[in-house]
C-alpha cells in the first residue's frame, strides 16, 4: 500500500532518461502516493533533479524562479540542428579556439540580456512545442527571453575546441543557446557536449543520492518545513480550519512570513499583513 510521504529527496539523475522516468522510478522505490519534480534536466543532461514527494509536489512554482548552476562542455568548429550531440551537424569550420579568446569573450554573457531559445526546445508556440515543429522541418516563431547570467568561468581545456564551463544563472536560460551565442560571438560554431546540473536552488548536488541507492533504501527525505527559516505561527484547530477555508485570521504578531502549524501538521507559509494572517504558500 502506497504511504503519504511528504518531503523532497535530491536524485544525482544519470544521463539518457527522461526526468519524469526518474520520478516514477524513485515514487516506486519510496512507496509515495504522489511525487514530481523541481525543474526538468534534458535526457542527456545529468546531476540534480530534487523530487517532490506528496504535499511537496506543490512547491513547484515556488521554486520555478530559483537560480541554477550548471558545469557544462562546449566544443567549438562544429554545430548540430539541436545545438548538441542529439542532433545532426549543420555547419563546422576549421577555426582552432584557444583559452585566451574564450576568457576574453566571457564577460560579455554575465548580466541580463534577451536569449533566443533554441529551435529543438519544449517552447510552445500555437500550442505546439517547438521541437516538434523542427522535427517536421518547421521553423518555429520563437521570441527572445529576458534571463541573467550571474557567473561564468572557465574550468579547464578539455582538448582542441573544448572547454569545461560553470554558469551561475537564472531559471529559463537555455545552455545549449550560450554554446551558440558564445560561438558567434567568437566567429566559428559551437555544441554542447554534455551539461551536469549542480545547484538548484539552496539545493547541491553534493547532498543528492543515485537511483541505485534509493532503490537501495538508502535516501534522506527533507521535511518540508525545514526549507524555510521562519518564524513559526500555530493556530487553534478552529484556527486551522478557518484557515483551511480561506478564512484570514486576526493576530497580533508583526508583518512578515512565517511557518504555519495546525493540527500537528506544516500547512505551508503564512502571510500576515496588518493583524490578518493568510496563506502566502498552501501546502495541504
């Protein structure tokens, strides 16, 4: 029988399955009656994939916004339709790329800017999503989007052409089209090779489990009142359930954001404004 298991448990997701298949394979191995996950990494990408279990799985656009950090390898001279190894090369040249140059254009991609995202992306358009229509030889309307890169340094020269980045950036920035920018921006084409997510929010990959271990019952849930460093606020159970009901209750605790509790239960974040408190994040 399935159990009601709250929490997030931090998959280190290996390369060549889908993030939902990840999901499916940890919900199965806890025995959880619900479970989704914080943000998806591409088939081929790797690294931390937080999984949402049971009332955590509403924490998802709480979380939509938070920044990431990625350790990626680009190679330069050579270009595919999808912007990685997925796809079949478009454009190649003979330009050799050396460290100096690359350090030299680096500056150029930290900040705000408008990123165009890349043809073979899950952008819909006309409900579509755009790789489909690149798949049937269609070219998708697509529209830059406003994202900020915070942090991008150079690892290591892995060989002729390829490099080992780190990119400290905001959620909805595609890798795949700073490869691209970054090769225009150099006079020559550029693929992704491989992309590894290490950070996601306050979440590290250091702290993250394989999906042997986990099948393996080796796994920590983290409770979801301990994401938050807030103040706590407990309510009566008739405060819980007005609460429930979307009643907003008079208090005289000060302004601000606090941890609920209601009938031994977290019921999420609590706003209070002006002697009301109300939900500001629902969590049953």
């Amino acid at each position: 029988m399935k159990q009601e298991i709250n929490g997030i448990i931090l998959v280190n997701k290996p390369r060549g399955i889908s993030s939902n298949t990840v999901v499916n394979i940890v919900k199965r191995a806890v025995n959880a009656q619900k479970a989704g996950h914080l943000g998806t990494l591409d088939v081929a990408g790797e690294g931390l994939l937080p999984v949402t279990l049971g009332k955590g799985t509403k924490l998802f656009d709480y979380y939509l916004k938070k920044d990431k950090v990625y350790k990626t390898v680009f190679k330069f001279g050579q270009t595919t339709d999808t912007l990685d190894l997925e796809g079949q090369i478009t454009d190649f040249d003979d330009k050799v790329i050396t460290i100096g140059q690359i350090q030299a254009v680096l500056g150029k991609f930290v900040g705000k800017m408008a990123q165009m995202p890349p043809q073979y992306s899950a952008k819909k358009i006309n409900g579509q999503k755009a790789y489909d229509l690149a798949r049937k030889g269609e070219v998708a309307d697509l529209k830059p989007k406003e994202i900020e890169i915070y942090n991008i340094s150079l690892l290591k020269q892995v060989k002729d052409n390829t490099f080992e980045l780190l990119v400290h950036c905001s959620s909805g920035t595609y890798i795949r089209s700073l490869v691209r920018d970054m090769a225009t921006e150099l006079s020559t084409f550029g693929v992704m090779l491989s992309i590894q997510r290490t950070k996601c929010g306050e979440f590290e990959l250091e702290s993250s489990f394989t999906l042997e271990e986990i099948k393996g019952g080796k796994y920590n849930i983290i409770k979801l009142d301990s994401l938050f460093e807030f103040e706590e606020i407990h309510f009566t159970d008739t405060e819980t359930d007005k609460v429930l009901n979307g009643v907003w209750i008079k208090t005289n605790k000060p302004n601000g954001r606090y941890k609920g509790y209601g009938k031994g239960e977290f019921l999420g974040l609590i706003e209070i404004s002006k002697g009301i408190a109300k939900f500001n994040l629902r969590l049953i």
